[in-house]
C-alpha cells in the first residue's frame, strides 16, 4: 500500500540526488563561512583572549571559560576542528532545509532558496542575537544551561512565527498570533549574564557585527546554492 507520505514519494535516484545537493550546498556554505572565520572572527578571538589572559593574570574572576575542559591548541588543529565543525554545521542545516521543502510540499528554485537562506537567517542568527548577542572569550555569559534553552526557544518560536505570517490562508488572527510568537521570547528577556569584563567593549561590539555578518552571507550561500542544485517544482515529487 503507497503510503501518502511526501517522502515515500521520492525514487531512490532523487533521495541521491538530494544527499548529494545537501553535501554539496552545505559544504560550500560551510568553507566559505570558515574561510570567513578565519580572516575575520579568529583575529578577534584571538585578541579577546590576550585580554582574558591579562584579566587571570591580574586576578580577574567571573570569566566563563572552564580551562579544565579539552579543547584543540591553537594553530593548525583548532583550525581544522573548526573547519570540521562549520563543514558538518552547513550540510546539517542543506539537509534540513531540503526536508522541510519535500515534507511541506513546496517549490525550490534559486530565488526561493534564497528566501529560505533569509528565514534560516533570521531564526538563528537575528533573533537570538537580538538576546544574546555572539561574545567573544573573556566575556561572561549566562547559564549555559538557560542561555541554550533561550536559544532554542527563541529559534524555534520565531520559525513558527514566520512561518504562520507567510503561510497562513485562515487570515488575520493567525498572522497576528505569528507576530506573537516572534515578540514571545524577546518579552520573557534572555538570561542575564553577570561578571567582571575583561575584554574592550568596542572589541566585544566588533566581534558580535563580524559574527552576525558571516552568518548572513552563511545562510544566503546556503539557501541559494541548494535551490540551484536541487530545483523543485510547487507540488512535484522532484
């Protein structure tokens, strides 16, 4: 029995098709965000963390960073481990936009994907930040249980807004319920950090404009270049 299923729909060819676009696409997006990163977010980092090493030197307490926990020496190995990580970041979020556009049944194309890249954008990156601005080492943050939590919720219920906003056929009151979500978050207040700062305030402000810049040519990358590799038609199962 066929199940009525958008996915089941798809021939294993077209499954292929769509691994390979989302390898392809997120790979790209992701290189080049790396790319991104290290000529522009690592000397910032790097700079962040002479002046947290000067704030230990001095005494300075309240800093967020547990050095007992492992992480990659500098040089060649963090830049391959980051390499690595935003890599596999671009194809995860290739695979996910390509899912939601076969389960929800919609077009794909260049100039749709690039929409998708904009809504990707503003649900990961604009409203969270809105919160929780990118910080670089040396300045203190939340819980990081709670800053998470934000973090998600804030993402998903801004999804879901945009998505009721766009899509919805049932008019007004869904639209506005939309604008609801998207506020919701913001009105709940992300969690408040606390702590000496060690790091330059203007430091701190270039770092998070840097951040928020690369994630949007991230994401407008991504979107596009999936739509042109793996163009749909509204309502085809290809």
């Amino acid at each position: 029995m066929q199940v009525a299923f958008p996915a089941t729909r798809l021939p294993v060819k077209q499954i292929q098709q769509l691994m390979r676009s989302a390898l392809v696409a997120g790979a790209i997006s992701g290189s080049l965000l790396f790319l991104y990163q290290y000529l522009v977010i690592m000397p910032r980092i790097v700079a962040a963390e002479a002046f947290e090493a000067r704030g230990e030197a001095a005494g300075a307490e309240g800093h967020h960073h547990d050095h007992s926990d492992w992480k990659p020496g500098d040089g060649l190995e963090r830049s391959l481990f980051t390499a690595g990580g935003t890599i596999l970041t671009g194809i995860g979020f290739a695979a996910v936009l390509l899912a939601l556009v076969i389960l929800g049944d919609f077009g794909l194309d260049v100039r749709s994907g690039l929409l998708w890249g904009l809504a990707g954008f503003a649900c990961f990156t604009v409203a969270p930040a809105l919160g929780m601005p990118p910080m670089p080492p040396g300045v203190p943050v939340a819980d990081l249980p709670a800053h998470q939590l934000w973090w998600v919720l804030t993402a998903a219920l801004t999804a879901l807004g945009l998505w009721l906003i766009v899509r919805s056929r049932q008019g007004w009151i869904l639209r506005v319920g939309g604008g609801i979500l998207l506020l919701l978050p913001h009105a709940i207040g992300a969690p408040q950090t606390a702590g000496p700062q060690v790091v330059p305030a203007s430091l701190v402000r270039d770092f998070a404009v840097a951040s928020i810049v690369g994630n949007g040519a991230f994401w407008l990358v991504l979107g596009t270049v999936t739509g042109w590799l793996f163009p749909i038609k509204p309502g085809s199962d290809s």
